[in-house]
C-alpha cells in the first residue's frame, strides 16, 4: 500500500528539496551548474560545448540539468503554479495569457484540460521575478478576465 501512496503523491506534484553544501554533492552535480552557467553567460554556444569544457558526459547533464539550481538563482526567480477554470470560449486562454504577459509574467508551461460541461481546467506556471505585481494581484486580475471563473495559487517557489 505505501508504494501506491508514493504513486499518487507524484502525480500530484509533490517534489522534496533539500539544501546541501556544495562539498558534499557528487562531482556530477557540481559540473552539470557548471555547465549550465557557462551556458547563460554565454561563454558557450551549445551543450556539448559546456559539457566538455568542464569534463562531463552529455548524458549526466542531461539527467541533472531540471533538478539543480544554485541557490541565488531560486532566490531571484520565484515561480507561482496557478488553476483556472476557464468558459469554453474562443480566445480565453488568449486574453488570459495576453494580460499575464502584459504585466511582465513569462509563462512557463499550460496544461489544459478537455472542457467538460463547458469549462476547462487550465494549470500554468508563471516565473513573476519581473513583475510589479503581487500574486494576489495577479490571482484578483486573473478573476476579474472575462471568461475565467475560478484562479487559485496552487503552488510557489
């Protein structure tokens, strides 16, 4: 029975984190922010590139890029993950994603439901470093657009 609860828990989203001195993470993990820095500074063009300057194999990055992030960089971005409910309506998710884009919201990922009984679910994850707004700002915007019936902060880091 606990492996069925740990099943459902994952597919409810719920992710463990930890903070961890760097001296004690495996040389893999070290080298992939490595990498993933020279990358964003630009110093490189591609991945192969960055995975050879610092002496990592393509397929250990790959395997660590999504999960390791220093901490100023999680400092800096904060990430909400909002539920909406949405009329089945042309041009909704539009306005929707029009109005969070003109607040300086970057939309990271939607996942849309199939509308039943006229209303879709809309999950999306929105990166609000750059915004002026507060999310409950955003949350009381989100409610008052035309077509949205229900907005609901679901989750933020």
């Amino acid at each position: 029975m606990p492996e069925k609860q740990a099943v459902q828990d994952s597919r409810i989203g719920t992710e463990r984190y930890f903070l961890v001195r760097e001296d004690i993470l495996p040389e893999a993990l070290i080298k992939t922010v490595q990498a993933k820095e020279l990358l964003a500074r630009g110093e490189v063009k591609t991945i192969h590139e960055a995975v050879e300057q610092v002496e990592l194999s393509r397929s250990a990055f790959y395997k660590y890029k999504d999960g390791i992030f220093p901490l100023s960089k999680l400092e800096r971005e904060r990430i909400v993950t909002i539920s909406m409910d949405l009329e089945h309506r042309p041009a909704i998710l539009s306005r929707v994603l029009a109005m969070i884009a003109g607040l300086e919201g970057n939309v990271l990922t939607i996942h849309q439901t199939i509308p039943l009984q006229g209303v879709a679910n809309v999950v999306i994850s929105v990166e609000t470093s750059m915004m002026g707004e507060t999310v409950a700002s955003l949350l009381d915007k989100l409610c008052s657009q035309e077509g949205v019936s229900r907005a609901a902060l679901v989750g933020q880091g």
